[in-house]
C-alpha cells in the first residue's frame, strides 16, 4: 500500500522543523514533500544585527533548503501556492523557478500549512516613500544603506501598525493588538546603542511605540514593566494606545488616535495578514489564518494542521511559537502512522514567549515567559550572556542545519536565567 502523502506548505521555520519532526518520528511510515516558492530559509530574528554592523543580511543569513531536506528524504517542491480544496485533498500552485510556468496541481493525504502571514506594509500609506523595517534582506539593506549614508541625526520613531486577530479563537488564547513587539523593541534598543557609538546621539531621539495599553504585552505584566522603567532610565520616549499608523510622511507619523509623532526616520512593523487564497477556506478562522484545535488539527479536516504565523493559535506571530507548534504537528501525524503512543503525541500545544533581543554593545535583553496565558513565568535577564546565546544559536542551527539538539534550549535557558 502506498504511503501516506505529508505535503508540508512553507519552509521557514515552521515549515522546515515540522518536516524534519515528522520524519523523526513517523520514520519510513509517510512520504513528505515541502513547497515554497523559494528554496531557502531566511534567519530573521538577526536581520537588525546584521543591518547595524553594516554587513548584507543576505550574505550571512539565508540557509539553502533543498539540500537539507534531501537528507531526510524530504522531497523540495519549488512552487507558489495558489489554491488549497481541502474536500479534493489537492493544492495548486504554480512552479517558482522560471516565469511563465503553467499551473500544477498536487494531492496529499496530510496537509501542513506553515506558509507564514503577509506583512502587510501595502495597507500603510506612505510606507513606499518613507518607511523603514528590518524584516527581510531588502529592507534590512534599505536601511542599513540610509543608517550610513543618509540619516541626518534627526528624531526615530519605532513601534507597529495594529495586529488584526480573528476571533474564532477567542476561548483559547488572548487577543492581541500587535503581532509581534519583540522585534520593536530590540529594533528601539540597539539602535539608540548605535547612535551613541557613532556620536550621532543616542536613545532620547528615539519614540517607541504601540497599538496597544503596553507595549510586548504578551511578555507579561511584570517583564513588561521592568522593560519599561529599564527603557525610561536609559531615555526612550514612549508612547502607548496609537491604536494604528494612519499615514507616514516624510516629516513623521500620523496615528488613528489623532496623534502626530515628527520623525525622520521611521521603522514600521505592519500589520501580519494571511494569503488571500486562505481567506474564506472552511479550514480558516474569519481573518483566514488556519483554524485548529490545541493539537494543531482542524476541527473538522482532521487531516488539516497549521504551525507558525499562519495558525490561528500562534500569537504572537513569535518563531519559538513556530517550533512549538511544529513539534506537536509532529507526534501528531506519527501517532497516526503507529509510530508515537497516542498517549503522549496528544500533550498539547502551550504556548509562551522565548525571545532575546539585541541591546548593542554586545549586550542583549532575554524574555521567558507564559504569563499572558495565564501562567506563572516571567523571567526577564539583560547581559552579556542573552547575546553569547543569540549568536550562538544562529551558528548552532546553520551548522545542525535546523535540527538543534533537544538539550539546546534547555541549557540556553539554565546558562541565561542563572549566570546573567
């Protein structure tokens, strides 16, 4: 008989660790195949190192997928997804390597969607002109280019348009008003560090600010809090409740509570939005991000399951919340297949928030916590050690080619949270 179909969409995060899970555990049981329309995996989280250490994020941060799929006998499929009918069990797409490729269509008999979410810096008036980000390698060297060549030593306003979340999925976690501010805050941090290293000012020229009552609001109250007074003390300016970016001109940043913030530069993280082709599927909630229980299944097409910025569940829009995610896709499809007790492939998805962040100088801030979902963690450490870690990993996954060892983190975790 032949073997079961694993189609995995997406290979960042995700989609690679899912892949990579499934074949640990499932073993020979499933044939796995991973489609994106590019064969590479881009390292995000260390865009904004990169950009203020003027070196090309491209150069450094973009790991070839297919290859390493190869090694699992993960088959690559270079395509852009264009359709999904969950009922026929088929996804068309159209092949991404040369222009002009007819559409193809492929069948599957598990299907993973981890195709990530648009940043939808297109709903953002003025951001063409204007704006700034460190999401991806054309706008981190976008950036990193007006850092050295063109800033003018005027005011910097950093922070993020409002996070439309669905709410479908309102029994099971917390609604957000930003995706992700992490990213926001490292961004805020290091630079002001930079300016004060290139004489150019430092952290009192720099606004941070956000949608929602606080900023990184999933972190926790009390790491959010000490966030903030450390953030105060240092000389950020702060402002909280915008409740969305309306226009960026080219003298600032006009806000949906009526607020203008005058800025020279101006670094945006956007709203997180789903594919238009997920939009109105019966897999996805009302914003079109895929609807799932606390196994990562569908309620419904039980052989529907979503990991990373594309779930529903996952938010923040967070890669540690991607690999979380990830794992449990996996031990459910291999507890089908009869390689995985059912007993222990049912633990579900517990989401928290693991983050460091750059703080210039060779120092970074470290975030552990699950107190937005009602846990009792919060641990906030800033040092020297949190940035040994951050660069680390990034060395550790390239080099383990995404398969970091299970005692990474743990021990990440015990050298942070007792030598920092």
């Amino acid at each position: 008989m032949a073997k079961p179909r694993v189609l995995v969409l997406g290979g960042n995060f995700a989609g690679l660790a899912a892949a990579q899970e499934i074949r640990r555990l499932a073993q020979d049981q499933v044939e796995i195949a991973v489609m994106d329309k590019k064969p590479y995996l881009l390292f995000v989280p260390n865009i904004g190192l990169e950009v203020l250490a003027d070196r090309d994020p491209a150069a450094s941060l973009l790991m070839l997928t297919p290859p390493i799929l190869h090694e699992d006998d993960i088959a690559f499929i270079p395509g852009e997804v264009k359709e999904i009918d969950v009922d026929r069990q088929t996804v068309s797409f159209v092949p991404s390597e040369r222009p002009g490729a007819p559409s193809q269509e492929t069948s599957y008999d598990y299907l993973v969607v981890a195709l990530g979410a648009r940043l939808a810096y297109d709903q953002i008036e003025g951001f063409a002109e204007h704006g700034h980000s460190v999401s991806d390698t054309y706008l981190g060297n976008r950036l990193r280019h007006y850092l050295y060549h063109e800033y003018r030593g005027g005011p910097i306003a950093i922070g993020s348009a409002r996070f439309h979340q669905g709410t479908m999925t309102q029994d099971l976690i917390p609604t957000a008003e930003a995706a992700c501010e992490g990213p926001p805050v490292e961004t805020a941090l290091s630079l002001g560090s930079w300016l004060q290293k290139r004489k150019l000012g430092g952290p009192q020229q720099i606004t941070l600010f956000t949608p929602a009552e606080v900023i990184a609001e999933d972190a926790g109250k009390p790491v959010v809090d000490a966030l903030l007074k450390l953030a105060g003390e240092m000389g950020y300016q702060y402002w909280n409740h915008t409740i969305d970016v309306v226009r960026l001109t080219a003298e600032g940043i006009e806000f949906a509570d009526g607020r203008t913030l005058e800025a020279e530069l101006k670094i945006i993280f956007p709203d997180w939005v789903p594919h238009p082709f997920m939009q109105g599927l019966p897999i996805s909630d009302d914003r079109g991000f895929v609807l799932t229980d606390r196994t990562m299944r569908h309620p419904k097409y039980r052989n529907v399951l979503a990991a990373g910025d594309a779930a529903a569940l996952t938010v923040p829009k967070l890669g540690w919340l991607a690999h979380l995610g990830a794992d449990v896709v996996a031990r459910q499809i291999a507890a089908d297949v009869g390689r995985l007790d059912p007993e222990e492939a049912t633990l579900p998805f517990r989401p928290s928030v693991n983050c460091i962040g750059d703080m210039g100088e060779h120092q970074a801030f470290y975030i552990n916590s699950d107190a937005w979902w009602g846990g009792e963690k919060a641990v906030l450490r800033v040092g020297r050690m949190p940035y040994l870690m951050k660069k680390q990993y990034k060395d550790l996954f390239f080099r383990t080619h995404g398969k970091v060892p299970n005692w990474g983190m743990p021990l990440a975790e015990f050298l942070i949270e007792h030598l920092s």
